[in-house]
C-alpha cells in the first residue's frame, strides 16, 4: 500500500475562488523515497488531482527529504477539503495536460495561459508587453513603466539598462520570468523584477524589487511609480474599495495614506479623495469609505485591476486614477523624501488582473482579497513527524492548554505591536531606554525561525503573516545588498540599530554584519515551504558572509569585545550548519570544524566559556546556550564524538548552580552588575538535543529549575519536546 499524507485547505477569506493556484513545500521523512515520479495527488473525493512535483532538498542518505507540489484547485468561501499525496514505489503520475505555453528566444519570452498572453522583450525590458485577454489586446494596448524620482530628475525602468530577462522557472501550471538592470539613464538604482502566470488564469503576479546600489551612504528619494497606462479615456469607471463596500467614478480620484491607525482587519485602509482633494466620507468612525490597495479601471466590454500586498502595513501610499491611467505610488510625493541607506532594497507584490467585463461582474475586490491570502495546506503532525524541523512539540491544546495558549497569545500580540512602513514593515523596535533603545531589533534572534515553527504546529495563519513580513524585510532592509565599506559585510545581515543599521557594532570595525547576528534557519525553511528561490539564495549568501568571518578569526576565541562570548561562534556554527545542510557544500562544513576546534579548545574545566566585563570574568547562560545550540547542529552534521562530549560537559555546567539564583532560575551574567533573572529559553534549547542524545531525564529536571515559563517561539519547542518525551512537563 501506498503512504498517504493529508492536506488540508481552508479557504480563508470568505470568496469563492476558482482554478486557484496551490503552492506548498511537503516534507517527507528519511529513506521513504527516490524519485518524485512516484508521487501524486488525490483530491476529496479520491480521484488523482492534477499536479506538478519537484524535488527541493534530499536528506544525507540521499532520499528526499522536501518535494515542492503545484497545483490548481476550485473552492468555496470558507470551506475546508483534504487533499492527499499518495507516495511510493508503486505509485505512477498522469501526465499533467496544460495550456499553458512558454516561448523563448535570445530576443523574447512568449507566455499564454490560455486566458492571457503577453510578451517580454529580453534585450530591452520593459514589463509586460502585448498584452492580449481572451486573444483581444486589453485593455488598449497596455504599457507598464517603474520609475524612480531623485530631485527633480525621474528614473524610468524602460529607459535604463537591461542586465538580464531569463525564463527561471516553467511547468504545467506556472512560469515564472526574471528580470534585472538598472534604472534609466544615467543609472539610478537597480531592479529585480518577477512575472508569473497561471495556466487557464487572466491574472498574473509581479513582484517589483528596488535596489540602492548608489554609493553614497543615504540616497533622497522623492517618488517611486509603478505605472499602468491603459490609453483609453472614455467610458470608463474607476473603482477602489474594502470588502463588500465599493467606490466608483467616472471623475478621476485617488486614495493615500502617511499612516495607519489599524495594520490589519476590517478598519484599515487608505482613505478616498476626489481631484479637488475633498474627501470621500462614510458615516461615522467605523464606516468610513476605504480603499484596500486595488484600483480597477474598466467598461462593460474590458478592465484591469491592479492590487498590491501588504498595500496599508507598507505605507506610505497612494494610488491615483485618471481614466487610461493607474498609477501606485510606492513612495508618493506628497509624502517627505524616502532616505535609504546604501545598500537597501524593498520589494511590492502586484497582481494584474484582466478581465473581459465591468468590475462587479468580474469580483475585482474579492480576488484582490484572495490574492492577500494565499491557499496553505496544512498537516501539522506531518510536518514535524518527518524530522524535516528536527524537535519540536507538537501541537497539544488538550494537554497542555495553558502552555498553548501562551504561545498563542504572543504571536497575537507580536502581530499587533509590529513595526509598520517600507522601511520598518517585518521588523520590531527595541523599546526603553539605554544603549539600545528604539534600536531596530533586525528580527534578533531569527525570529522568522520561530514564527515559522509556530506556524508549522498549528497551521496558524497570523504566524504565517509575520513570517511573510519578516522574512521580506530580513532580505530586503537587513541583508546588504551594496557596500562601499568593508567587502566582508556584502550578502550578510546587518545587526540590530538605529534604522536597522548599525556599523563599528561588537568591536568589528567598518562593518554593518558580525557573527552574533546572522541567522539562516528561517530563510531555508521558507525557501523549502514556498520554493522561492531568493530565499534560497539569501541563505547561501549568508552562509558564505560566515566564511569571510571565519577566515578573519570573527567567529573563534578571543573575541572582538570583551563584553562578548560564545554565541559568537554558537550562531555561526547554526547558520553554516543550515546552509551545509541545503548544498552540502563542504566549505561550510570545514568553517564549522575551524569554529568547533576553536570553542573546544577554550572551555573551561568546569564545562562552560566566560565573558569578561571590566576587571571581572563570569559566565553568560544566555550565551552558553547559543553555543550549545551550535554545537548541537555540528553533532548532527558531523556525528563527531568529540562534539559530542565537548556538549555534553557543557549542558552539565549550564545545568548547573554555577549560574543561577538561590530559587533557581538563571541570571542574565554571573558579574555584579549584571545580575538580574534571564527571562528568554535561549538557555532552554540545547537540553532538546542533550535528552534527545542521552535519554537522561535528569538534565530536563535541571533545566526546568531555571525555567521562567516566560516561552520563546524560537527556543521553547525544542525544549518542550525533551520535557514532554521525558514526562516532566507541567501545563501550569
């Protein structure tokens, strides 16, 4: 018999979405299976669904390990089904019959979908070009432009220089092209630009990336436009909205926002202005007419409507409508100027949407809707039963509801008290006073990695929004995308400061990136659940920042700053493992030995390394933890029985009385000053792996003296794995 795994789909928005593409990275556990031709798709009623699988990582023995599976599915508003991947050796797929067609060429790249087709012109890219509904140009011939204003000078995407437009990605039910160059002539600024279509779909999906590649440190910019020229100018209506209740015109009119009182739910939105900048009213503070970033354009024979992701949370924004005209202000002008640091980048997610109707008919404000949240199949007890996010405990509301809703309430509360922007949107600020407050935490300590297993154990979609914001920005705003400084810092991430930037930080001169705050786990989780290979890519150029860092001794005792200790080899050592783990490159695992020879050959007899602070020498457990955690990931990759008890010494001394208080719990640093209680798992997380390795519940009745029950969605599964499995784990 076949292995089967369940899938299930809620519809999430209340719309009735139809042929709507499904995109989810599965795992699968080790030694199951060789080839992804021995996979399929049943949809409820048993039948073998459509669909295309790929492989996406293999685990060491060389089974797969992640399968990335494309398909199209019809379903109702807010209705549940349960799909199921039936797996192995006897198993066959159909072949999948597609209308999707791709053409490509050293001059072109020719899609159609069946319902759409257009045309990308590779030696000069200028977006979507003959763009053809139902095998009729829709509407009027449209022309797409991005542009950029610096001063008083304007920046156009079709006027700068094209570095590369290539076919990244076709099969049965998508493709996906990629393009990059830089902005007009003479140059400012660098694009990345994604297109993707659906077979037998009239929309599309565009993803517009800006990069600051200038080298000065900050660039003022004034506008960025991403423009939509439709060239027809009568009898047409615009229309704008949120939810059910619809503004529409004849009279052009735009909608802005500097600011939102609400990131989220049915009171956000952009209010609605007429060309004379009076203001469209609704009645009362709840009723106010709102505009949810999408703008459609259209006669009862043809329309577009364009929509935009995360349109209130990136403010701010403005979206402006004369007929033949749709044009979203990504930065308005009417706002002060953008200032971006060099280096800097901001991607917006567009759908493009055609139809052959009026705006009613064609629901353009429920598949605006649906395109802000995407379809996730979930299997929750699947997902972490494959050993593909190693030991987490599962989701156990009956068991432990106390605990469960603990870890609940803070990803509620992490969504409400984001930070919001273009430049901020995905990150947090550290609050207070002092040498860090009003820091941009950078999403210290990937905390993409645990709104991520959070969202795995509980299918849990406002996890799923915060890893979707985090992880933009981690790519975005923190990664260094252009330096005029150390060459070191490219391709790493910046640590925490003032506007998410920070340089001379740690001791390490000239840079933005030390190795205490860089983090690889997340971005490949993403990367293996969505199969967007940027993420993929990010990881990897982390990965290789680590090796700089380990060349130049950053990453090994002694330390850039006294105030440091080993975390600075923990957290390198977690990343690198992560990326070997993806590639198995085996530079990342020589970086890994280099950094593990180095910490074992510091630790001090009684199992753990110091800090030093002033004239005083302590211990941090904080920090010792990180290293364990590291130490840890270089077992699993290594199975080196040196690790191992280099380990194991040290989980002994962290569960021990060395570093805590007389009732138990851990102190932030042993040193005078510095002795308050810890609050966060960090120093929770290794004892998974130690009870996961010796069986020895003892080292679980250790840690659970020091623990706060504060939980951290980062650390504490782990953990909470070893103590359930070990029987100690009390709810209350």
């Amino acid at each position: 018999m076949p292995d089967v795994i369940s899938l299930t789909i809620e519809e999430p928005t209340g719309v009735l979405r139809e042929r709507w593409p499904v995109r989810r990275g599965v795992p699968l556990p080790r030694n199951e299976l060789n080839s992804t031709s021995n996979i399929r798709l049943l949809n409820p009623a048993g039948d073998e669904h459509p669909c295309c699988v790929k492989e996406s990582a293999r685990w060491p023995d060389g089974s797969i390990k992640w399968i990335l599976i494309d398909f199209q599915i019809s379903i109702g508003p807010q209705e549940s089904e349960i799909y199921k991947i039936e797996y192995g050796p006897d198993v066959v797929r159909e072949k999948v019959d597609s209308n999707l067609t791709v053409e490509s060429t050293s001059s072109d790249i020719r899609v159609n979908t069946d319902a759409l087709s257009f045309f990308v012109d590779t030696r000069n890219f200028k977006l979507l070009e003959q763009v053809q509904h139902l095998g009729k140009h829709s509407p009027s011939e449209l022309s797409q432009d991005f542009t950029i204003k610096r001063g008083d000078t304007v920046y156009r995407l079709s006027e700068g220089e094209t570095h590369e437009v290539l076919l990244e990605e076709v099969n049965a039910f998508r493709s996906t092209i990629r393009a990059s160059g830089t902005f007009g002539q003479p140059e400012c600024f660098d694009y990345l630009v994604r297109i993707t279509a659906f077979a037998d779909l009239s929309w599309l999906e565009m993803e517009l990336t800006f990069l600051n590649r200038e080298d000065s440190e900050f660039t003022e910019i004034s506008e960025i436009v991403f423009n939509n020229t439709l060239r027809r100018k009568k009898n047409v209506t615009g229309s704008c909205g949120s939810g059910r209740k619809i503004y529409s015109s004849t009279e052009p009119f735009y909608f802005y926002h500097e600011e939102v009182l609400e990131n989220y739910g049915v009171f956000s939105g952009s209010s609605i202005y007429r060309e004379d900048g009076t203001k469209v009213e609704g009645i009362g503070m709840y009723e106010q007419q709102l505009a949810r970033g999408w703008l459609d354009e259209s006669n009862q024979e043809s329309g577009v409507c364009i929509s935009m992701r995360d349109f209130v949370a990136l403010y701010p924004k403005e979206v402006t409508w004369t007929p033949g005209q749709i044009d979203f202000s990504i930065w308005p002008e009417r706002s002060c100027s953008l200032k971006l640091h060099q280096g800097m980048a901001r991607t917006h997610t567009v759908m493009v949407h055609f139809h052959a109707c009026d705006a009613a008919t064609a629901r353009v404000e429920e598949l605006a809707a649906a395109f802000d949240e995407p379809l996730l199949p979930q299997n929750s007890d699947w997902y972490l039963e494959s050993g593909a996010f190693g030991l987490v405990l599962p989701h156990l509301p009956d068991r432990y509801p106390l605990i469960e809703r603990q870890l609940r309430d803070q990803t509620v509360q992490t969504r409400n008290t984001r930070s919001l922007g273009l430049v901020n949107f995905g990150d947090y600020v550290n609050p207070g006073t002092g040498s860090q407050g009003g820091f941009s935490t950078n999403n210290e300590p990937d905390r993409l990695h645990g709104f991520l297993i959070q969202h795995i154990r509980t299918g849990d979609r406002i996890a799923w929004g915060l890893v979707e914001a985090a992880v933009w920005h981690t790519i975005d705003i923190d990664m260094v995308h252009h330096t005029t400084r150390d060459p070191l810092e490219l391709g790493g991430v910046r640590i925490h400061g003032h506007d998410h930037v920070q340089y001379d930080a740690e001791g390490y001169p000239n840079v933005s990136t030390v190795p205490s705050h860089m983090w690889t786990e997340g971005l490949l989780e993403y990367y293996h659940l969505t199969g967007h290979p940027r993420f993929y890519e990010a990881a990897l150029s982390i990965g290789e920042c680590f090796l700089r860092m380990v060349e130049r001794g950053w990453t090994s005792p002694p330390y850039h700053s006294s105030w440091h200790s080993c975390r600075d080899s923990g957290w390198p050592l977690i990343g690198m493992a992560a990326v070997f783990e993806a590639t198995g490159d085996h530079r990342f695992l020589e970086g890994m030995r280099s950094v593990f020879e180095a910490v074992r050959a510091t630790q001090h007899d009684n199992g753990g390394w110091s800090i030093e602070l002033f004239f005083n020498e302590g211990f941090c457990p904080f920090q010792i933890g990180v290293c364990l955690t590291g130490l840890a990931r270089y077992h699993e990759a290594t199975d080196d029985e040196k690790a191992l008890n280099v380990f194991l010494r040290g989980i002994e001394f962290l569960g021990g009385e060395a570093m805590r208080f007389p009732d138990g719990t851990w102190m932030y640093i042993t040193t005078n000053d510095y002795r308050s209680t810890y609050y966060s798992d960090s120093p929770l997380e290794p004892f998974g792996y130690a009870y996961h390795v010796s069986k020895n519940s003892k080292l679980i009745e250790k840690a659970l003296k020091g623990w706060t029950r504060s939980l951290d969605l980062r650390a504490t599964p782990r953990f909470l794995w070893a103590a359930h499995h070990a029987g100690l784990l009390q709810d209350g």
